[in-house]
C-alpha cells in the first residue's frame, strides 16, 4: 500500500516496475547493470483514483501517457535501483497529489474605469512622442 494523500492511496500490485539500462555516463556500471527503473501505472484502469482525479491526472501527464491510459515514469538518475524506485514512485505521488487539488474556478474581471483612462492617456502621450520623433522639416 502507498499512501498518496488522505483519501488515495494505490495498491502494490496496481504498479509495475522494470529496470532498464539507464543511458548517459557512467563507464563500466552503466553498460553492466540495469539501475534505471521504469514505472507503469494504469491511469485509465485504477480503482483508487476517483473520476475527477484521473481526469486531471490524464491532462498533467501529458506525453508520459500513453494511448492506453498508462502512465511511464522513468527514473536513472541515481546509481542504485532502490534510489531510482523510490524516486519513481515519489514521482507518480507527487503527480497524484498535484491532481488530486481541484482548481480554483476563475471569475471574469474588467478593467476599471480608471485603468482604462490611464491606458488611453499613456498610447495618446506615446503617439504624440512619436510624431515628434518623425522629424518634418521646418521651412525658414
């Protein structure tokens, strides 16, 4: 059981892991071992996300997700399997929480009146600024 927040926490079994062969430098180690590890979460098939998350955890994965619905996390930036798990999971938690905050609805605004004015008395001063810029010539 991984606890994500008060309300969601995934199954074991709901996660799949996969350790890869991480890319980059890293000499002898990186061409022998497999440290980077790959997480697969079913986003589409998981009974502890309730509707509204998933849905916002589909349009913050972006394209991490796949055309199934699945979710691939991949983490190789430590030297270890067990730093590269954790750092995986971390961040399919930390996906889930920033989902898992409904979003604040926005309420149409105007300008006021007086914000109007000053925006229509800058553009005045600025043309008047530039015709003066355009050089006409005099005749004496």
């Amino acid at each position: 059981m991984i606890p994500v927040t008060r309300s969601i926490s995934l199954q074991d079994d709901e996660i799949q892991l996969s350790f890869i062969r991480a890319s980059g430098p890293g000499g002898q180690n990186v061409n022998k071992v497999s440290t980077a590890v790959q997480l697969r979460f079913d986003v589409a098939g998981s009974p502890s996300l309730p509707e509204e998350v998933r849905l916002r955890l589909k349009a913050l994965a972006g394209q991490r997700l796949t055309n199934d619905g699945v979710l691939v996390i991949t983490a190789q930036a430590y030297r270890s399997q067990e730093r590269n798990k954790a750092e995986a999971i971390e961040r399919l938690c930390d996906l889930i929480r920033e989902a898992s905050h409904k979003p604040k609805p926005r309420r149409a605004t105007k300008p006021t009146k007086g914000s109007q004015q000053r925006r229509m008395d800058s553009k005045v001063k600025r043309g008047s600024v530039k015709s003066l810029r355009q050089g006409k010539p005099s005749f004496d």
